[in-house]
C-alpha cells in the first residue's frame, strides 16, 4: 500500500532524530492507527542513508518467556571472519535499516553464560561508539516493546533496559531510542514509572482525523477503484469506521466486489457481535485485574454502565471510569487509554458505533 500523508508526524520525528539524541521516545496510539508503517516510511524513504544506521528489533512475533529469549531477539549472530564494524558497513549499502545487532557467532553464549547482562549492554554500547567513530549515528527501535513488560530478572527486565535507555540517550547522547506500542496500559505503567520520569517523550500517532480520512479515502479509491467517491459515501464511510487507516483500506478494497452499505453493515455487525460475546461471557464468570498489587474483580454491572458513558460522547476524562474496569476494557481492546492526556475512548469508531447500538 503506498504511503499516505502523516507529515506532521514525519517532521516531528525527523526533527528528534537531526538533534543529538537526549530522550527515549514512546510511539502510542489506538490499534492499527498506522504507528508501524509510519516507522517504516520514515527509515525507508525519508532518512539520509549516508547519516544513519536503524537497528530495528521487532517481538510482536515472538514468544518471549525468559531474559535469554529477549536478548537474542535484540542480537542477530553471523558466521563471517569479520568485525561487526565491518559487516554492517555492507549491510547498510543500500538502506539504513538493519535487523538485529551483529554479533559474531557464538559470543552471544560466552556473554549470556557469565550471567550478567551488563556484559551484553556493554557490547551494545562499544558497538555503537564504533559506529557514531564511523560518523554515523545509530538509533534504535523496538516495536511491541510491552511483550517484556512483565518478564522479571532481579526485578523486572524493563526497568533494567530503561536505565540502559537511560544512559544511551540522557547521559552518553549515543543513541536515538524508539519504542513502539499499542498496549496503552503499558504505556500509563511507563508514563508513571519514576526512572523515567524527565527523561522519556511521547509521541501518538492516532488515527486520521475527520478531514485527512476523507482525503485518505480519496487517495485510496482513486488508486484503487479508478473512481472518486460522492461526498455522501464518504461522510457514510467516515461514520461508521472514523478515521482508522486499516479499516478505511478494508472498505474500499471491498468495493471492488460489493456494495458500501453491505460492507458497512458487515463491518458494524462484526464489531456489535465481538462485544456482544464479551458481555454474555461475563454472565458466567468474573474477570479478574491486578491493579497494584491487589487482584480485583470486575462486575458486568460496571462495564455496562461504563460502556454507557460513551453512548453520548466519544471522548472521556479517565477518573469517570474506575480504574480496574477501565483496565479491563483496555485489555480487552475495547476502549484505548490515552495515559498523556488522561482520557479513554474507544479502540476504533467501529467498536464505538457498536457500543451505541448494544448497550
Ligand atoms: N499513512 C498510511 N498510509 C497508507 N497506509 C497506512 C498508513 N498508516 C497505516 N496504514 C495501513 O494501516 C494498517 C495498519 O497500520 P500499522 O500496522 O502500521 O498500525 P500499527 O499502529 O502499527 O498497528 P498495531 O496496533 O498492530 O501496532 C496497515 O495495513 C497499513 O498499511
């Protein structure tokens, strides 16, 4: 699919990166809003290849159980007689983008056995002066970073690769750090996370509003259905799935085969019968959350009558909602917690036209 627009994305994340890296960046936003692909574009078209080396370190793939499984997804071994230094200067040839840290084969195994992790963020660090000697400056970027978030190692794991963040960033100015996520529960548990306090940005990349939607879908339908749409279908179209790329996409792409009402109405029952599903479950057990370190359960009650707060408006403060319910409409994918500003809303228009017609 070609890239569309985000400009004002670009040109903020373009400007952090032309300056010497200082804070460690969250990447949030609503599921599917388009945080990946913005990611992409910016590496692959809009970087100066000659200035930059992108390591980019994808877990949404992976299972990851224990702190090995994390390490060797940030490190790619290779066989060669040659200094990483050395391979990465051929790899990055043609793109910036690598994925993986470079580490000869077997050294991951000798710094894993001694059982300090400092050993391999030291590797990580030299690797990097290495690179910015080389005059280039290397950023980092870890998409789905909330798939450690619970994983413990004297404490937990995440903290320990903040601090690193931490000292990469603030203290060494060596290099940029991205993290990418659409756990937005994650995200408030790093908002409030003290270390970070001072020392970490965050960046949302929503979904379109009303007026690039429109344009958006334009741009689709005259790549893809050789036609503009009428004003009306568009204002349709934009009712039911709002400005969420991926869902735009969808919908055009069918009208190639069928017709805007029947998509529309597909779409809307889908989405009616997934929270109808998740409201008749609760008719026979309990969920339960952790908030703190308390276990506490959530009553259909509750959810009911959160859900009802959004039959008027689409936009909530968060205090409205209490915060175990909240949290597990957030981990159910149906509302997204914006932790920056404090508000809660749902996860897609969709799921907010579904809501209105169900409860
Ligand atoms: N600016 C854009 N131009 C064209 N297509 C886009 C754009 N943004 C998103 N899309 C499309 O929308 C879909 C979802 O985008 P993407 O996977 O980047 O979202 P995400 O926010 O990273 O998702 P997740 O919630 O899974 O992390 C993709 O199929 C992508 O092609």
């Amino acid at each position: 699919m070609e890239f569309f627009n985000r400009e004002k994305e670009i040109k903020i994340t373009l400007s952090i990166i032309e300056d010497e890296p200082d804070d460690t960046y969250f990447i949030y936003g609503p599921i599917n809003s388009g945080k990946t692909t913005l990611i992409n574009e910016i590496i692959n078209n809009k970087l100066n290849k000659d200035k930059y080396v992108v390591f980019y370190i994808n877990l949404r793939r992976y299972f990851i159980s224990k702190y090995d499984d994390f390490i060797a997804l940030l490190f790619k071994e290779y066989s060669e007689d040659k200094k990483p230094l050395e391979l990465i200067k051929g790899l990055i040839k043609d793109s910036p983008l690598i994925f993986g840290i470079p580490i000869p084969k077997n050294t991951l195994e000798i710094l894993l056995s001694k059982n300090e992790e400092v050993n391999v963020f030291d590797y990580i660090t030299n690797f990097l002066l290495d690179i910015k000697k080389e005059g280039k400056q290397p950023i980092i970027i870890l998409d789905e970073l909330q798939k450690i978030g619970d994983l413990k190692i004297n404490g937990f794991l995440i903290y320990e690769l903040f601090n690193y963040f931490i000292s990469l960033t603030k203290e060494m100015h060596l290099s940029h750090v991205f993290c990418l996520s659409s756990d937005s529960l994650f995200i408030e548990r790093v908002y409030n996370e003290a270390v970070l306090n001072g020392r970490a940005k965050y960046l949302l990349v929503d979904d379109f509003d009303k007026e690039t939607a429109m344009k958006f879908m334009d741009f689709l339908s005259e790549r893809i259905l050789n036609k503009k749409l009428s004003n009306e279908e568009k204002e349709l179209i934009y009712s039911y799935v709002g400005g969420k790329p991926k869902d735009i996409i969808y919908v055009i792409k069918r009208l190639r085969v069928e017709n805007l009402k029947e998509i529309l109405d597909y779409l809307l029952n889908d989405a009616k019968q997934k929270l109808d599903m998740l409201l008749e479950v609760l008719d026979y057990s309990t969920p339960k959350v952790v908030v703190g370190d308390k276990e506490v359960e959530v009553k259909k009650e509750d959810i009911i009558n959160a859900l009802r707060l959004f039959k008027e408006k689409y936009m909530i403060n968060k205090k409205e909602i209490p915060t175990p319910v909240y949290m597990y409409l957030v981990k159910k994918n149906i509302l997204f917690l914006n932790p920056v500003e404090g508000t809660l809303r749902p996860q897609s228009f969709l799921i907010w036209n579904g809501i209105k017609r169900l409860i």
